[in-house]
C-alpha cells in the first residue's frame, strides 16, 4: 500500500473520530453524522487499499 495513501485514509478516520466527539459534546447530531461518515469512508478506502495489495503479491 502506498503509505500517503495509507497515511491519508488514517487522517479521515482521525478527523471523523474527531468531528464526532466534538458532536456529541455539543450535541449537534449533524456534526455527529458527518464525522461517522468520514470515518467509514476512511475505513472503506483503507480496505480498498489492502485488497489491491493483497491482488498484487
């Protein structure tokens, strides 16, 4: 896997983790919602990544 790639999809997970606590403590759900969604996009494109790897070798 390319490591900015792999580097970057950590950043969306982190960043999610990150707009979701701020949600919750302010209770705004719909920062809530779009830091889960970052989150699993983040997610999503990291097993992407290890897929083609995993085809590569």
């Amino acid at each position: 896997m390319n490591i900015g790639k792999k580097t970057r999809n950590i950043g969306h997970i982190v960043e999610g983790k990150a707009k979701e606590t701020t949600g919750k403590a302010l209770g705004n759900r719909s920062l809530q919602r779009k830091g889960k969604a970052e989150q699993a996009m983040g997610r999503m494109r990291q097993a992407v990544e290890k897929g083609k790897d995993t085809f590569k070798h």
